[in-house]
C-alpha cells in the first residue's frame, strides 16, 4: 500500500507539471483561411441612368435613333459583365421624353432626378432643350452628359455638373476653315478668297459669324456673304452674286431643299471648279444625294460622324445595321459613345454617389478604339465639363456616297478636284 501511494503521488505531480508546460506554452498559431474575394464598395445590381431625348414632337425622328443607339451602347456593357467595380451591376436606363419643348424638358429631368433616383442624366438634342435642363440638373447636383447640343453656351456658364461629348456650334465653322488650310497642304490649290452663301435662321447666321472669325483668324478674305430664306424657291439670283465675287472657295450653311437648288445653280453657272463645304446641312440629309445624282458629285460637307471611316467607326455602325436595319448618324453616334462614357466613369468611381461619379467624368480620357468612333485621339473633359478634342468630318460625294476625306487621320479616301 506504501508503494502504491508513493506511485499515486509521483503520478499526480508529473501531471500537474505537464498541465503547467501547457498553460504556459505559447498559443497555438491558427489554421490558415483562403484569402475572401475583394467585395465591391457596395452592394447594388443595378445602377439607374437617366436617357432623356425627344422621342416625340418635332425632333422625334432624331430622338428616336438617339435613344436607340445609347440604349445599344449600354446593352454592349451588360452583357460585358456590366460595372466590375460594382459586382458586375447592370446599368439600367429609365427613359424620359422633352416633346421637343423646353418646359417638359425640366420637368422630365426633375422626374428622372427626384422620383427614379437616376444617378446620372444622358440627353438631349435640342439646345433649346438642354439649356434648361442642364441648369436643373446643375441645381440638382446631378451629373449630366450632353451627347449632342450645340449651342457654345450650353459649356460656357462655369457649371460643376455638365459635360458635353459634341463640338460647340461655332465649331463647325472652325472645322471648315482648318480644312480649307489642309486642302492647300494636300492638294496645292491656291485659297485666298472665300464667299459665304447660308440661310438666314438663327442657325445659319450664327454659323455664317463663326465662319467670318475662323477666316480672319487664318487669314483669308471673305469676299461676300449671301444670306437668303431658307424657304427661297430660287437661289438663282444669290449664286451669281457669289460667281461675280470670283472667290476659291464657297463655305455654306443650309437645310435639304436650298441645298438641292444651291447645287443645280452650281453645275448650271459653271462653278463645279470651284470648292463648295456646307455646314452639316442639308448636304448631308437623307435624300439629298438620290434627288441630285451625279450634280452632287465633288460637294463637301461637314458630318458628325462615318460609316465609311475605316476601323472602329465601321464596325460599331456594321453591329448596329444588322441589329436595327439602320446606319448610325452623326446625332446618335454621340449617343452611342455616351453610353460607354457612363459606363467608364461609373467603373472608375466604383460607387454610385453623384459626387465621385462627377469627379470620375471629369477624369475622363477615352482613346479613339472600339467604344470612342468619334473623329479624335481622345476624348476628355476642360474645366468647363467640354470635350476639347470634338472633332468632325469633312466629306466628300464620290461616286453617290459622303466619303470621309478629313481628318486625314481618320479618312476613307483622298480629296478629289476637278
């Protein structure tokens, strides 16, 4: 029993000191876990912007094809796996229509802004339009992307919010110039007079003052300017006018039937030899070239946007053609690169609060490629939310077609003279 109880005692210490080397040891290192994949900063699926076009009224047409080709662009980023940024959130679009009027225009993008909790607005067409609906948005700390709206002051008022894709109207006119100095570089042909021939509205006479800035600027001499009405049923009168002044170059500015007339008095005076660039006018209107035939022929004109450009700009318009039975326009080509703005800033400002999604437009910096068809290296934001580097195309009707021939970078073909 002695030694029975000595061996207990022994027992219990070794015991007690292994328990007491285990307590004191230090802790176990935990097993290790797999990393967890990164979350997003939150957590949505779908991120709501604002398409506002006029889809009814006067500019319907236009507005209709706008609407289409944005609503394209952002179906192209969802099915790209949508915002990655933000999990993969789909952008929705909630539509709004201006009617073409101004009034419904603000109350459309108050709607969008207060009661659909858009985080941005795409729009609108008309500048009319998107003047006031811009001043609502400014005051509504909303961001808001014009796809195209011309006029210079839409960029000009030191909003925060506002940021525009297309040239500013007077640009138009800055276009024409800088081609006429390349058609001398390229071409050799001597340019020293110009005349002016536009219609009296308020588009063409604000055109026709941009054209007598760039002209002075780049040192040419304007030798008259012809305005006319653009219901005038004869033009036959202010083309000899202009044939009289015996200028190198005609710069005009028109819509589709005094364009039709300005071009038969042309080939019937015999000033096929001399240069006509009209302003994105009624040069460019469907119908224009089938009513005049070969007449047509040599005519230049500004446009916003190709299917001939060679590249991106024809294969964008390619998958679009065979999806709605139509080309891309100049209007809606903006449209369309839009939607990929929104979609870039929004991967970018990986959230959906309007302040860093304005911050992320304002970084903006898009290279011409797949998504930016536009007529420029990149496209970016100044400090007045405008896209510095809008650019358009000079064309030219060659063999029944608006054939890009400027810039040469993004032309189709060479310029031809008779």
């Amino acid at each position: 029993m002695k030694d029975r109880g000595r061996f207990l005692f022994v027992l219990l210490a070794a015991f007690s000191v292994a328990t007491l080397a285990v307590s004191c040891a230090a802790p176990a290192a935990p097993t290790k876990e797999a990393s967890p994949t990164p979350k997003p900063a939150e957590e949505v699926t779908t991120i709501k912007v604002g398409a506002l076009h006029p889809v009814s009224g006067d500019s319907a047409a236009t507005g209709k094809a706008m609407r289409q080709a944005l609503t394209f662009a952002i179906d192209e980023v969802n099915a790209q796996g949508g915002i990655q940024s933000l999990g993969g959130a789909k952008i929705e679009l909630v539509y709004g229509d201006t009617q073409t009027k101004p009034d419904v225009g603000v109350s459309e993008v108050e709607r969008l802004i207060e009661q659909e909790g858009v985080v941005m607005v795409v729009g609108c067409y008309n500048s009319s339009v998107t003047k006031p609906t811009t001043q609502a948005a400014e005051r509504l700390k909303t961001p808001f992307l014009v796809d195209i709206a011309c006029a210079d002051e839409i960029t000009e008022r030191g909003f925060k919010w506002v940021f525009r894709i297309c040239p500013k109207s007077s640009w138009y006119a800055r276009d024409q110039v800088d081609f006429l100095k390349y058609l001398e570089e390229a071409t050799g042909y001597k340019i020293e007079k110009v005349a002016l021939l536009h219609e009296d509205t308020d588009w063409g006479m604000s055109v026709a003052d941009g054209q007598k800035k760039y002209l002075e600027e780049a040192g040419y001499e304007m030798v008259i300017d012809v305005a006319y009405p653009a219901s005038a049923a004869d033009l036959s009168t202010q083309v000899s006018k202009v044939k009289a002044a015996d200028p190198d170059v005609v710069l005009t500015c028109t819509y589709l039937n005094d364009a039709v007339l300005i071009a038969k008095e042309r080939e019937k005076q015999g000033l096929t030899h001399i240069p006509f660039v009209d302003a994105a006018g009624g040069t460019i209107v469907s119908g224009f070239i089938d009513r005049l035939g070969a007449t047509a022929e040599g005519l230049f004109s500004v446009l916003e946007f190709s299917k001939h450009a060679p590249g991106p700009p024809s294969e964008v318009n390619e998958r679009y053609h065979e999806k709605y039975g139509e080309d891309l326009t100049g209007n809606s080509a903006h449209s369309y690169v839009a939607g990929w703005v929104v979609a870039d800033a929004l991967e970018r400002a990986g959230s959906t609060d309007k302040e860093a999604i304005r911050d992320a437009l304002a970084k903006t910096h898009l290279e011409h490629g797949s998504h930016m068809i536009l007529p420029a290296k990149v496209l970016e934001f100044d400090e007045n939310g405008q896209n510095p580097n809008a650019r358009m195309y000079i064309v030219q009707v060659q063999n029944g077609e608006l054939m890009p021939v400027w810039p040469p970078d993004y032309a189709a073909t060479e310029v031809k003279l008779p």
